[in-house]
C-alpha cells in the first residue's frame, strides 16, 4: 500500500503552464510585456509553497457507545451509537481546508453520515467528528471506510488518503424477559438454586428424621425431639446447579431481517429470534447460577464451553454477534451434538423449516437427552407466491412443517414457539416432571 504525499493541484498546474507559456512566448516574440503578465502566476505559486510540507494528515477511526467510543464500547440494537473520525496534522504549517467522508451499515442510523464533512485541524494537533445516532440491529455494524482529501500551500497541494480506514459498532441483542421458575429437570452440580433429590444442606424441606454423628445441631427439630424423647433433625434437599445448552439451529434463514421490536421496526427473521431468545434464556439461567454453554448446529459447528456468572454472560453476547446461516454444507451429528453431557438441558432455537432438523431433535430425544425445541418462525412471514397457483405452494409447506411438528411431538419432543416472558415455562415444567418420575429398567 503506497504512503499518502502531497501532489500538485489543478490550480498548481494551471499557474506553473501559464507561466511556463508566458515565459516561452515572451522570448520567442521578444514581449517584455509577457512577462509582467506571468510574475502574478509565479509569485503567487512560489508565496503558497514558501513552507517546507510535511507529512499527510493521519486519519483514525474508533466506533461504539457515545460514552466510550473511543474504546469501542458494545451497545444495545435500540440504543445509542456514535462513531469517532480524529484527523491528525503532525505538521507545524496550516491546513486550508480537510474534507471527510464515510459510509456506514444499513442498521445504523447517524444523521449526517453520507455527506461529506469539513474539519478544522490546527497545526500539531488533532481534530475529532463524531457522528451519533442509534444502532438498529444487533450485530458488528461497519463504521467506514473513511475517505479524507486535505489541501495547503493556499489550494495548490493536495493529498488524498483513501477509504482505508474502518470501524465497528458492536450492538448485543436485546433480551427479552423469560421466566421458568421450574425449568430444570436434573441439576448436577454441588451447589444451584435448583432443588434435587439427593439431601444435603438446602432450603427444601425433605422430612424429620433421627440424629446421627455429624449433623448440625441448628437442625434439630425440638419440638419432634421432646415428643419422642430422641434427637430428630429436619432433613433438607441439596440445592444444585445445572447445565443448560442452547443449540442454535443456523441451516436455514426466512424472512425480512428486522430491528429491535418496539422502536418503529417491523419484521424479524429467524435469525433475529434465534439471537433474541438465546440471549434471554442465557441471561436467565445465569442469574440463577447455572452454567451455560451455546453450539452451533451447522457447518461451522462453533462451541462456546460452559461458564456460569457475569463473565460467561458477556462472552455469550460476543458469541452471538459472529451467528451467521450456513445451510449450504451438510453438518456432522458426532462432532456437534455427540458430546453433550448427559444430563444437560438442551434447548434447540430451530425455525423446524430444513428437513436435517427433525432427525437430529429426534436423535437427541431417542438418546435421553432432556430435549426442548423452540420454534424460532416468525409468524408474520409473508406467503411466497407462485405465478397462477396463488398461495397454495406457501400453504401445503405450512401444513408439511406441522405435519413435522406433531410428528416430533409424538416422539417425545416438545416444540413450543418462542414468545418472550412464560413461554418455556409449562413445557419446561413438563420435562422436570417427566425427569423426576421412576423409569423402569429391564434385566
């Protein structure tokens, strides 16, 4: 890439033929008089360039939150973003007149950003524009390229630093509110705010039984103990956490893409309420201190490795702004979704729309994986229609992914569509039941 100089402008060229024509045809044609005519042309060129140029304005870019742009801070789709051009003039000479210009992605809005901008840079130091508006989708938004012309020497130098320069506006997804205050059918870990079946030190009230060695005596129940005239000590649950995988179902994209709900936009595609949903259900069980761990069912076959707190929650809004569909290459069962611990919740976010999708849910229950499926189709897509055939084509493909839906169903597959706060909430409860009743075992 070659180094940005200065370079002779029209008005430089057009002085230095004038007088280079004046000059010649005054020795030619022996006209002192043509020479009076061209002095005005070199002095004037020669009073522009009596300073020594040094080098060209330097251009930066830095894009994120208005609060913190220059650190590239993450937004929410929804909230305010800004982008950050600083130009640099290292030269001690003035600068006539430093033009910029930058182009941005469709979901964000900052007025003002498809036209050109003047700045003023003092000599020896830095100007900044910042540009604000609002970040309308989730996702890494492209800030720039940014393109600068600067002139000097009264216009007769001129550099050009082309669009080179680029930035990203980092905006997570917005979750939307989700509950399942009984949404986890086998806890696994030492300590949670989930109840299991084994006793332990907890807050459920399991029963009254004898004291043995190594009991607390806070737990001794007085009132059973004076009764029977024998120590009794209330026995209690062990209250464990879980792990909960969301596999993100990415072989098939429909629909309008579409930004944050409530803020003027219409439309979502699946990707958008793939996104939306594994962010809430993230969030949500990591507040009650579960592990969560995120896979990637497509081609790619990106994993996130299980992580509980805070931390784990930022690392997943990250994961999810690099989600893109891949449908094109056949995904491999063994290397995505083998690995799974046993007694995991998996929740598959999957629009039940590519035909890969069933088998693989259906291995996943045939497996005895406690299985959910969230229907991540907008409803509101549009019919695709066909020439004279009308809507049919779009009809007989509803009624074939219902038909697909029941069958999954009956398979022991829950399929519930996603709708914000409560709408895991009864299947969810469905499965921890089904998890807790005895199975039978053969010999």
């Amino acid at each position: 890439m070659s180094v940005p100089t200065w370079y002779a402008s029209r008005a430089l060229r057009r002085a230095v033929l004038l007088t280079g024509l004046l000059t010649i045809a005054a020795v030619v044609l022996g006209r002192v008089d043509l020479v009076v005519f061209a002095a005005p042309f070199a002095v004037g060129a020669a009073w522009g360039l009596r300073h020594r140029r040094g080098a060209v304005p330097v251009v930066e870019v830095a894009a994120g939150a208005p609060d913190a742009v220059a650190s590239g801070a993450a937004t929410v789709e929804g909230g305010p973003a800004a982008g950050l051009i600083s130009v640099a003039n290292s030269d001690q000479s003035g600068l006539d007149l430093v033009v910029v210009r930058t182009s941005t992605s469709e979901w964000l809005d900052l007025p003002g950003a498809d036209r050109p901008h003047v700045v003023a840079v003092p000599p020896g130091e830095v100007a900044d524009l910042e540009l604000t508006g609002v970040a309308r989708r989730w996702g890494r938004h492209r800030f720039g390229p940014v393109g600068m012309t600067a002139s000097t020497g009264d216009g007769l130098l001129v550099a050009t630093v082309p669009g080179a320069a680029t930035a990203a506006v980092k905006a997570y997804p917005v979750t939307e509110p989700f509950e399942a205050p009984e949404a986890m059918p086998r806890a696994a870990g030492l300590v949670g705010s989930h109840r299991s079946r084994r006793p332990g030190e907890g807050g459920e009230l399991s029963g009254v039984r004898r004291y043995a060695p190594g009991d607390r005596l806070r737990r001794i129940d007085w009132r059973v103990s004076l009764r029977t005239r024998q120590l009794h000590v209330v026995a209690t649950l062990s209250d464990r956490d879980a792990e909960v995988v969301l596999v993100l179902d990415l072989l098939a994209e429909a629909g309008r893409p579409g930004g944050v709900p409530g803020a003027g936009e219409t439309g979502a595609s699946v990707l958008d309420v793939t996104v939306r949903a594994a962010a809430a259900v993230a969030e949500h069980y990591l507040q009650r201190g579960d592990r969560v761990s995120l896979v990637e069912y497509g081609p790619a076959g990106r994993r996130l490795r299980p992580a509980s707190g805070r931390r784990q929650y930022l690392t997943i809004l990250e994961w999810l702004l690099d989600v893109r569909p891949s449908g094109a290459m056949e995904p491999t069962y063994e290397q995505v979704l083998a690995p799974l611990p046993p007694n995991a919740l998996v929740v598959v976010l999957t629009p039940v729309v590519d035909r890969r999708t069933a088998p693989m849910l259906a291995r996943l229950a045939r497996a005895g994986r406690f299985v959910v499926a969230v229907d991540t189709l907008p409803a509101d897509i549009p019919p695709i229609h066909s020439g004279r055939d009308g809507d049919a084509p779009y009809r007989l493909w509803r009624l074939e992914r219902e038909n697909t839906i029941g069958a999954l169903r009956e398979h022991g597959v829950p399929v519930v569509a996603w709708a914000g706060a409560g709408s895991l909430d009864r299947v969810l409860r469905d499965v921890a039941r089904a998890a807790a009743a005895p199975r039978v075992g053969f010999s």
